[in-house]
C-alpha cells in the first residue's frame, strides 16, 4: 500500500508542475484532462501527507523519551500514545480512498421508471417512485428534465424517463437500478386484499460523444405527434423524436419539447447513455472472475426492494437494511439507505483489494 502512495504522490508532483505549464494550459482538452486527474488524487495525498507527519511526530516523541528532563518525557509519552492511536485511523482512511473510483460517479444520470408486474397499480407505484426521486433531487438541488413519459389514466405512469443534473448524482443513485416491489392495498380495492407490484428502475450515466462513438449512419429517425399532455401544440405538430440504433433495435424517444431539435438532442443522450451501460456490462462480465459487489450487480432483473405499506417498512434485499419511516422515505428522504449501500459497497471492495 505505501509504495502505490509513494507513487500516487510522485504522480501528484508531476501534475502539479504540468498544470502550472504556460505550453499545457494553452491545450484546453489536456489541461483540463490532468486538471481533473490532480483534483482526483488530492485527497489521497493530502491525507499520505498527514500520515507522514503523524509517523514523524512519533519518531521525536520516542527520541524526547531519552531527555533527562521528566516533564519533557511526559510531553513525549502523551504525544506518543495520541500518535500510535491515529496512526491505524489514517492507514483504514487511506485505505478506503486508495479503492479505484468508479470513474462515471461524477456524471449526471438518466432514470427510467417502468411499470412491471401488477396492471394499474404497477402504473402508481412507477409514479410514486417518480415523486420519491423528485423530492430527493430538490433536496440536493439537482436539476431535473422529463424526456419521456407515457402516463395512465389513474395518474400513474406505463413509463417515464428523466434528466437528473447536478454534483455526484450517479454516485448516489447508481444502486437504484432494479426490481422495486410493492406491497399495498390499492385505491381500486374495495376488498382491502394487499397485491404485490412491481416497477423496473434503470439508472444511466449521462455520456458524451467522446466516451462512445456512435455512428450516423446506424441511426434511423422517425418524427410522430406528441401525445398525452401539453396543450393543442403538441398534437398539431410532429415534434416527437423517436431513434432506432439499427445494429443493436435499441429504441429512444422524446416527445416532452416544443422543438423537435430539443428532442432528438435528449433522445441522442438517452440513446447513448443506453449503448454506454451495455458496452459496461460487458466490461463487468469480463471481470466476472473478480469478486461482485456485495450491493448487487444493477442489474435491471434483480430484485432489489420492497415497500410494505401495511408495516410501514421498506426493505432493501442486498444488505438486509429495513426502515421504518415509510412517508419520510417516499417524500424523498433517501440518505440513510443511500448512506448504507455506498457503505457495504465500500467494505465489499475494501475486501477485494486485501
């Protein structure tokens, strides 16, 4: 571990040099390019630095114990025990920053929401889950677009998908993807029978036109009228975008702008995001020799969560975590469980570096 730090550091030092290079700063992509790879590794060596001072302090606390004078040899001997006492502290912390970052952590997301099994009250949980996922994101001030949305008659929705912007949202939400399952007496239910339904939720990094290559030509574009609502416009006109990625039949629309530019920008990103999570999961079956995330694979068939209404409880199956506070929760309240799933992925990769 100390000799990947030491490297990390020289690593740091040369970036520092770089970034501060009149001939670097002039190639914008570059700079920003070591930019963001010095930003990325800062935390790491400010906290080896500090490690290294601890190490040092100790060092001179032992020498001081030799002094003649008593008093300097109790100073030495408090300084000793305070040091041996953080030292272990600073190696677990460095330890945890050493885990290679998931490098989409920093991306904004694209989610989509699908009813499953259960009909109508599928159709309302999907859309319960969309307002869960609203309320959070205006706890954390992310800025959110719908793209897509097929929605019932009851209010609830076949499906929906939507933009979320801001700072670290695939890192929080990347372990919602999967089966979300409900268990509730539904609103049509004079009997009072509690049903099981079930809503798919897939979480998408947003990626550029860099980080895949799509070609034009695979592309095929329909244009149809909007449906649903949005007024008289969207009826009278086809500004509804829908692309269809000819080697792979993966279809994206959107139909939720006035300008079909704006749609089959937004449709261009879904379309990309999709192609981008399937060349990752090639990349994890690769590695499948390698151990799994303990907080499952985001697989899009797992099931992932259940929210029994009758006791109040939501239920996360990867890591065996219940919460009791069912209205806090839906109004968006997600932390705790957030918290707990980055926490067990942590510890579960921690293991796979030992």
């Amino acid at each position: 571990m100390f000799q990947k730090l030491e490297d990390v550091e020289k690593r740091f030092d040369e970036l520092t040099k770089k970034i501060s290079d009149p001939e670097v700063i002039s190639k914008t992509n570059e700079w920003q390019k070591l930019m963001k790879e010095h930003s990325d590794m800062t935390p790491i060596v400010e906290k080896y630095r500090e490690y290294k001072a601890n190490l040092k302090a100790l060092e001179e606390a032992r020498e001081m114990m030799n002094d003649a004078d008593k008093e300097i040899r109790d100073l030495a001997e408090m300084e000793m025990l305070e040091k041996k006492e953080k030292l272990p502290i600073l190696e677990e912390e460095l330890k945890i920053l050493l885990i290679p970052k998931d490098p989409d952590d920093d991306k904004n997301i694209i989610c989509e929401i699908r009813a499953g099994a259960g009909g109508e009250e599928a159709a309302l949980f999907a859309g319960t889950l969309f307002r869960m996922y609203s309320m959070y994101a205006e706890t954390k001030h992310w800025k959110l677009e719908v793209l897509n949305e097929n929605e019932t008659g009851l209010g609830g929705y076949k499906e929906i998908s939507f933009m979320l912007t801001g700072k670290g949202v695939y890192s929080r939400l990347k372990f919602e993807s999967g089966v979300h399952r409900v268990q509730r007496v539904p609103d049509t239910e004079s009997s009072g029978r509690i049903h099981t339904s079930t809503s798919t939720v897939a979480v998408l990094p947003v990626v550029e036109d860099v980080e895949i290559d799509v070609n034009p030509a695979d592309i095929k574009m329909e244009v149809f009228r909007a449906s649903g609502a949005g007024g008289q416009h969207v009826n009278k006109t086809s500004s509804a975008v829908r692309l269809i990625h000819v080697p792979t039949g993966i279809v994206a629309e959107c139909q939720t702008e006035r300008s079909q530019t704006q749609n089959r920008e937004y449709a261009m990103k879904l379309l990309r995001s999709r192609l981008y999570e399937i060349e990752k999961q090639k990349r994890d079956s690769e590695l499948a020799n390698e151990r799994k995330s303990q907080v499952g694979s985001g697989d899009r068939s797992e099931k992932i969560r259940t929210y029994n209404y009758p006791q109040g409880r939501i239920t996360d199956h990867r890591i065996g975590l219940s919460i009791y506070q069912m209205e806090d929760f839906l109004n968006g309240n997600l932390d705790e469980m957030i918290d707990s799933l980055i926490a067990a992925d942590r510890a579960e990769r921690l293991k796979g570096e030992e």
